[in-house]
C-alpha cells in the first residue's frame, strides 16, 4: 500500500498553518460548530478524516444570556474583534524605561455585551500585531473557554465577569 505513516500526515498538517507571535491558531475561512476535543491543529484543511480524533458539538455564544448559560465550557463565541491600546504605567512593567503600549483585545456580542480574550493581568491577554491585523473591526468565531473570572482578583473593590480563558482558536466568520 502506498499510505503515509500518521505521524508524516499530522506533520504535514501542522506545516500548514499560520501561527502568531502570541502563539493562537490565525484562520481566514469559515469555521465549524464542530472541532477537535483536543487543540486544534495550525492546519486550515477540514482534518476530521483523520483516525483516532474525537469531535464535539460546540455551544455558540451570540449573547450575555448564552454566556451565562454556557459558563465554564468550551464554546464557540461570535462577535466583533475590538482592539483596546493602553499605555501601562512603567513601574507596574517591571521596566521602568518601558515605552510601549499594551494591545488587549474583547468581542463584542450582538447585545453589546463585551467579553475580554483572557483577564487584563494575565500576559495572554495581550494580542499580537498580526492577529490585531487580521481581525479588527471584523466578525469572528472565538474557540475557547469561557469562565466568570474577576477583573482584579484578591481586591475588595473587584468586580466578576464572563471572560474568555483559553483560546483554542480564532477565525473570520465568513457567515456574517
């Protein structure tokens, strides 16, 4: 038989895809409800041929009420991408010369809810030049998990909201 070990086809999968600097899957195609239970490859090819991979059906989030009844479970969130710069006070970098600004990034549902990609003080939420690029402005499928997470834990005065916390992947939403 001519068939290619596994281990080459997955390779093969994994060379092509387009990763960023922040390390998150970058995708400009349609994506599924339906993915890998496990991470997700950087290859923008339907993989779901592969043998030994398990698939779920994902929960779509489009609103604050779809959040809150899918808390704490992978998703698949649908929003507009937008881009907050701020410029961090420099002592709080550990950098006292820092002179640089930080890119965070939120989807915004269609009820104008607002949901954080990662909390403000964890390093992840800040967003790579070329994902910014991409998706700015533009409508986008966010895999991942979403979780009631305070906005600056261990603070009396903290507040709790639903915040994305791991993100598996994001893609334009060519449905839109």
């Amino acid at each position: 038989m001519n068939e290619f070990p596994l281990g080459f086809i997955i390779m093969s999968i994994f060379s092509l895809g387009q990763q960023s600097a922040s390390g998150i899957d970058i995708y400009q195609q349609q994506s599924d409800s339906i993915v890998p239970i496990s991470q997700s490859t950087n290859s923008p090819i339907d993989n779901r041929s592969l043998p030994n991979i398990q698939w779920e059906e994902l929960d779509t989030v489009r609103s604050k009420s779809d959040s809150i009844k899918f808390l704490d479970r992978r998703v698949r969130v649908i929003g507009k991408y937008q881009v907050e710069v701020s410029k961090p006070d420099p002592g709080s970098t550990g950098n006292p010369n820092f002179q640089g600004t930080y890119t965070r990034a939120r989807i915004v549902l269609t009820d104008g809810t607002e949901i954080p990609i990662f909390p403000t003080y964890h390093k992840q939420s800040l967003r790579s030049p070329e994902e910014v690029k991409i998706y700015t402005g533009k409508t986008v499928n966010v895999i991942g998990r979403i979780k009631l997470q305070s906005d600056r834990p261990g603070l009396a005065n903290s507040t709790q909201s639903v915040m994305i916390t791991s993100v598996d992947r994001i893609c334009l939403d060519l449905e839109q």
